[in-house]
C-alpha cells in the first residue's frame, strides 16, 4: 500500500515522489500530513513563483484544511522542521534556482524530506541523475480505463535489503487516495 511505503523506515529519510498532476500532488501532500501530523510538517519552495502558488493552494483550501498548513521555507538556513515537502522545483523555470538548492536539502541528516517533482518537467537525464539522491523514489504515473482513472505506482526502497513495490490508486474529489 502507498500509504504504507509513504512513512520513512528511518529519521531522516529522503524521498522523492514524481507524479503526474496536481490532483495526486494535493492527496500525496494530504497523506504525508496525516503520516506525521501538521505540527512537524514544513514546505521548502525553490522560489518566489513556487511560493506564490503554494500559498494559493494553501487559500483554496483553506475552508477544508486545518488552519495551520505548515510553515513555508524561501531559504535553505531557516528550516527547523522534522518532515520537510520540498515543492515548486519544476516552477524553477520562471525564477530560476540552482540544483546546490537541492542537493543541500538532500544532504541535510536531520530533516526527512519528501521533494514532489512533477513527471516530465526535468529532462530524462536529470531526472535519473536525481533519484540517485534519494533513499526511495516513488514514480507514479495516470492510466485511464473506460471506466474510472487510476494512477499506478512503483516503489524503489534503497534500504537493506533492497524493495521494490507497485500498486494501483484513485484520488476521490476530496483527494483521498482510495487503493
């Protein structure tokens, strides 16, 4: 179950979830708030633009969620959350960010981050380079039946010993993901 492969085996865990669009990015984000709870929960955006839209997000549902989001980190040195989402690397494009920005993040023993990428907003060699980086990679990608649209996924564990995992899942209109 993603819901069980989304919590980190160990404190300090990085992971990275590729989806597809914006309806898995808000039931993924809902999902890691529920693993850990809102009070340990900080957002790293990679930009001003990143930061705009996050908080957009966060004002669209703002009738829905608990009234504290998390607090949103703009700088590397600021960050003094347990469980970090990393957002808005793919909005880089408009403002401009530097992979060092990233690669601090990953490297930071004390913070387990989740850092959402958008698929196929980076070119296939970065992308391939950057799972490198990660403890687990989560790619999750759309396939759509006559009847219904699921979203299948795979898991790539680099833990002793090595896992790998798939499934199959449907976001509800309240972005619960439904296995």
């Amino acid at each position: 179950m993603l819901s069980e492969y989304i919590k980190p085996s160990l404190s300090g865990e990085k992971i990275l979830v590729i989806y597809p669009k914006n309806e898995v990015l808000f039931a993924v984000s809902k999902l890691i708030t529920r693993v850990h709870g809102i009070d340990k929960i900080g957002w790293y955006t990679f930009n001003d633009v990143a930061k705009r839209r996050l908080e957009s997000v966060f004002e669209m549902f703002e009738e829905y969620a608990p009234s504290y989001p998390g607090r949103i980190y703009g700088s590397y040195d600021e960050i003094d959350s347990e469980v970090l989402i990393a957002f808005g690397y793919h909005l880089c494009i408009y403002g401009g960010c530097s992979d060092d920005m990233l690669v601090r993040l990953v490297l930071r023993k004390d913070t387990t981050l989740y850092f959402l990428l958008l698929s196929g907003s980076i070119d296939a060699i970065r992308e391939r380079s950057m799972k490198d980086l990660f403890d687990k990679v989560v790619e999750i990608e759309e396939k759509e039946y006559s009847f219904e649209k699921t979203f299948l996924y795979k898991i790539y564990e680099y833990v002793y010993p090595f896992r790998e995992y798939a499934g199959a899942f449907r976001v509800t209109s309240e972005y619960e993901l439904i296995e």
